[in-house]
C-alpha cells in the first residue's frame, strides 16, 4: 500500500500578501464591496468573484445544508436521556463573507495571486427524533417526539486563484473578465458555535491509495484532487478528541453512521459514486451529547472534502 499522502499548506505562494483583505456579505457571485468598476487593481475583486461564479462546484459542498435525515437507531444505554432515532438540519439562515487577499504583483503594479476566504454562517435548528425503536418491524410513531437544538455553524473555504493574460487572439471586449483563474482549493471546516468536538485526522484508504487529511483548509492543485474509479469502494476512518463521540457521513442523498472503534477512531465503508465528475464527501462528528441528552447543545464539527470519479479531470480551470 502507498505510504500516506499529507495534505499541506506547501502550496501557499510565496510573498507577501498585499495590503488591504476585503470582506463582502451576501450574494457569493457578486462583485466584491468596494469595487468600483475602473480598470486597473480595483477590478480585481469584482474579477476573482466572476472567476468564483465560473466555477460554483468548487465554492459550494452542496451537502451540508440539505435536510437529509440520518439515521441513528441503536442502542442508547443505560444513561442516556433520551433515545435517538434519526437525525436532521433546518438551515433558515445562511450569511456569506468573502476575504480577499492579493499578492505577486506584476510590472504594471497588479497582484497576479488572489487567496479568498469563504465563510458562510448557517442558522437553524438541529433536530433529534427520540422515542422507541422498532419492536417487530412495527415503531409506535405516536410516541415518537422532536428535540429541537438551536444551530449555529461556521462554514469555511479557501481559494487560490492565478491571474493570467488572456489570449491575444481574443477581441478587447471578449477579454474582459477572463484574467483570473481559480488554481487551487481547500476542503470545507464547519464547526458549530462553542464546539468541543473536535476532528482530527480523516484516512481516505482504496485498494491503491491511501490518503490521510490532517488539515481540511489546506491548499491543493485540482490536478491533485482525489480521484476514484466509479463505484470503488472506500473505506473512511475518522480520529476524533473523544471515544465516545457519533461519527455519521455527509453526502447528498446518504447519510450513515461510522462504527465506533472503541479508541477514538470511526470507520465506515462507503462506495463512490458510479458515474464520472465532481462531487464532495464529508464526515460529520457529534458530541454523545448532541444525540442522546435533549439537554445538552447541539455540538459538531464536520470535514468535506472535493473528489472527482474518472476520467473526469480538473485541470481546465488552471491556468
């Protein structure tokens, strides 16, 4: 078997960063505050956001906000206050902030490298069924009650993106706007507010390779994001703080449980999907707490990662 592949911030350009991060609530494929439309440095948010809504797939996990349920139908012990069935998210307010850095500039005085932070701030509810479980294929529903946990997560991405002139074959009015190009990425980092939960380390094993995530914010090339053949089967393995903590899988449409290891460790074997292109998987871990004390508060952290399924390939958006 391969020997781990470390995901690192060694892809950070080197230089100083350009003074002056700006920050834009709201609409993540508008132009960023401040932009004034000139030509020149000050366009150059307003043309990293256009670059950024070229590419949704690589801002947005699209799967951490859906209300798929998970199930969570096991044994609760002799201490817990309650008995959890399943498990959902009700996001009812999602705020966006975008962080712009500049740097590398060129002869002219314009920054060539752009370092964008996405943060989105989701409020909601996060939802327990409790009741009894299913006694001969048949569960009392009547019984059947909803804890209700106020919810509030901070979602996190980073973004690298190249300026590169554009084709000298282009008219002047076809150039505008394709400058920059989105080069490399991190995954996402969604912890809730006050959270003890605490990933650490998420191993990513197939029959060929076997990689290891120590830092979901870290930076890749999309020519270095993973790739699985369709339908290959993988098996995750999540390092939490605590032994004793839920470890469910986050994928729209799926949502499992991870056995308990017993040693702070979660392993599930999942299967990629069957046909080619991008998609993203996370792990979602939750404090015992969370689920099986409808005292306690809602307390998460959760990883997600961008995959590809061959022959799909990225590197048409590198410059």
């Amino acid at each position: 078997m391969n020997a781990p592949l470390r995901l690192s911030l060694a892809l950070l350009l080197a230089g100083g960063l350009a003074a002056g991060c700006g920050k834009n609530a709201g609409d993540p494929l508008s132009p960023a505050s401040g932009s004034t439309g000139a030509t020149g440095a000050a366009d150059d948010p307003a043309e990293v956001s256009q670059a950024m809504a070229a590419a949704p797939e690589l801002i947005d996990d699209g799967q951490y906000e859906s209300a798929d349920q998970t199930g969570i139908d096991a044994p609760a012990g002799a201490t817990a206050a309650i008995r959890p069935l399943y498990f959902f998210r009700n996001i009812t307010s999602v705020e966006r902030q975008f962080e712009f850095a500049f740097a590398d500039t060129d002869s002219t005085g314009r920054p060539t490298t752009a370092f964008v932070t996405v943060h989105k701030f989701l409020r909601g509810t996060f939802n327990v069924a409790a009741g009894p479980r299913v006694e001969a294929g048949v569960r009392d529903t009547s019984r059947i009650q909803i804890v209700r946990k106020p919810l509030a997560d901070h979602w996190v991405r980073r973004l690298l993106l190249k300026r590169v002139p554009p084709p000298a074959t282009l008219a002047t009015a076809e150039r505008d706007g394709q400058r920059w190009r989105v080069a490399a990425s991190s995954g996402v980092d969604v912890t809730s507010r006050g959270a003890t939960t605490n990933i650490r380390r998420l191993e990513i094993r197939t029959a060929s390779r076997d990689t290891v995530v120590e830092d979901p914010l870290a930076l890749f090339r999309l020519r270095r994001v993973m790739k699985f053949d369709p339908a290959e089967e993988v098996t995750l393995t999540v390092t939490t703080g605590r032994s004793d903590d839920v470890v469910v899988l986050v994928r729209a449409g799926l949502r499992a449980r991870f056995r308990n290891n017993g040693d702070n460790t979660y392993t599930l074997v999942w299967h990629a999907p069957a046909q080619a292109g991008l998609f993203h998987v996370g792990v979602n871990g939750l404090s015992n707490g969370t689920l099986f004390d409808d005292q306690a508060p809602y307390d998460s952290e959760a990883w997600i990662v961008p995959c590809v399924v061959a022959p799909t390939e990225l590197a048409e958006f590198i410059p």
